[in-house]
C-alpha cells in the first residue's frame, strides 16, 4: 500500500491525500475545495483502477479554469503510479 500527498495547482482544493494498492484506489481525501462534490468524488473512485479514473476525469476544467479538481486527482494518480513502480 502507498500514501501520497499531492499539492494541487490551480483549483480550490490545496492537497490531495491518495492512498492505492496493486493499482487501484484505497483511499482519497481532498483538503479544501467544495466539500460535498469532493466526498462524493472520493467515494465514487473507491476501489477502482487508477487508469479508469485516469480516463474519464483527466482533462476537465472548472470554468474558465484550465484544470479542476477531477483533473488534478488524474495528475496524483499518474505520480502515485510512478511511485508504484
């Protein structure tokens, strides 16, 4: 299992705290942003491949915002991969 703390750019969110095993996804916790969306957001990827994840909210923007908080979530998944290996 391995935890990372992921500091987010560009949204209202500051950090992500991620925690996955074997390729998927234990645990995520998001400090700051809209609270209610955000733990639903954690409880939806629970459980799932980090690739999944990766494909369906990599690239969403908030507003006029070039990223958002899904989008982040994507850029710490792709570093606790790499730390994975």
């Amino acid at each position: 299992m391995k935890e990372i703390v992921y500091h987010t750019q560009g949204t209202c969110s500051q950090i992500i705290r991620l925690t996955g095993d074997a390729g998927r996804i234990v645990n995520v916790e998001f400090l700051g942003g809209c609270h209610g969306n955000l733990q639903g957001i954690a409880s939806l990827v629970r459980g799932m491949k980090y690739e999944e994840v990766i494909d369906r909210v990599e690239g969403i923007r908030c507003g006029m915002k070039p990223t958002s908080c899904p989008d982040q979530l994507a850029k710490a998944l792709r570093q606790l991969m790499a730390e994975e290996q």
